[in-house]
C-alpha cells in the first residue's frame, strides 16, 4: 500500500487500485483520514491482521494477504453485504507494484468465542447463548448466498467490544457454491 508520512507522523491511506472492484457493492467507504498503527490483533495462515486508528475516531482492522486471497475474500464480504452477525468491509487497497492487498475492515475487539470457552467459569449460560445464536444468524446469511465459511471455528468468532455481538470474521478460505455443490 502506497502510505505518505503526514505532518502529524501518522501514515495516510493510499490510493485504491483495481483490487476495490472487489468491493464495488460495499455501503461503505474510509474516509480520507490520517491513520496511526494501534498494533497487530492476529496472524493467520493467509494474512495479518492489525488495528488502526483514524484521527477522526474511527477504529479499523487491516488484513494484509496476497492479492489472489485478498480480492476473493473481498468478493465474499461484500457479497455478504452488511449483516450485524458478519465482520463489515470497508474498502480494500492496493499499491500498483504491490502484490498484496490490504481489506479494511470493521473493528470487532480482540475477543474471540474460544476466549469466552476458556473463561467458562466465569462467563454466563446467556453469553454463549447469545454468541451461539448470533453465529448461527450469520451462518445463516452466508448460506443463503450459498457461501461457505469453510474455517469455522472459536478463533474465527469475534466478540464485539462495545455490544458483545458475535461476528464472523476471517473468510480467507470461504467460497461461493453452486446447486448441488457444498
């Protein structure tokens, strides 16, 4: 990604290059801001993950993966749409000699499902039965766009900070499916 030292020592957002045709349905666009690494939330086997914060408030996660992964990752979320139960893209960028992708991407927290199970002692019946269900709305969404997560698991259920809300995140291995394939 082409970044640009401001006055402020934060990094701008550089231009969006042929890989946001991934997202052209996306509701949701960044807003030209100046942004300043929070730190890194996760790697994964296609990517990492890191937290920014705007100067305008706004609090994001950079997923940086190959192209190739990045822009079918973007095709799933933004053909996922915006559901309450599934992470939100907000836009995704390229440099033009850069062979990564960088997907912008809702905040959710550090939380994960597989936190809440190792705090089980402590976390209510309620809390799981609500992050159960909330994953099952968004399983539900995914399969009635016929797509598949194909990497469920605890660590791929982020709690929301803020509300508690279960999302599903990481969709790197998802894909689209046809009549009688699954």
């Amino acid at each position: 990604e082409e970044e640009e030292e401001s006055e402020e020592g934060g990094k701008t957002a550089g231009q969006t290059t042929s890989a946001a045709a991934a997202t052209q349905d996306c509701s949701t666009r960044l807003p030209p801001t100046t942004w300043t690494f929070v730190g890194k939330l996760g790697t994964g086997q296609y990517g990492e993950v890191t937290a920014w914060h705007g100067d305008d408030g706004m609090l994001v996660a950079t997923k940086t993966c190959e192209k190739h992964v990045g822009e079918r990752e973007a095709r799933i979320l933004a053909r996922a749409g915006l559901h309450p139960n599934i992470v939100a893209l907000y836009d995704v960028k390229q440099a033009a000699d850069d062979d990564l992708v960088h997907l912008y991407m809702q905040h959710c927290g550090r939380r994960t499902l597989f936190d809440l199970v190792q705090e089980a002692s402590t976390t209510t019946v309620q809390t799981f039965h609500h992050a159960l269900l909330d994953v099952c709305r968004g399983l539900s969404q995914m399969h009635r766009l016929r797509i598949a997560h194909r990497d469920l698991k605890l660590e791929n259920v982020v709690i929301d900070d803020i509300d508690g809300t279960a999302r599903l995140v990481d969709f790197g291995m998802a894909c689209a499916y046809g009549e009688g394939q699954a």
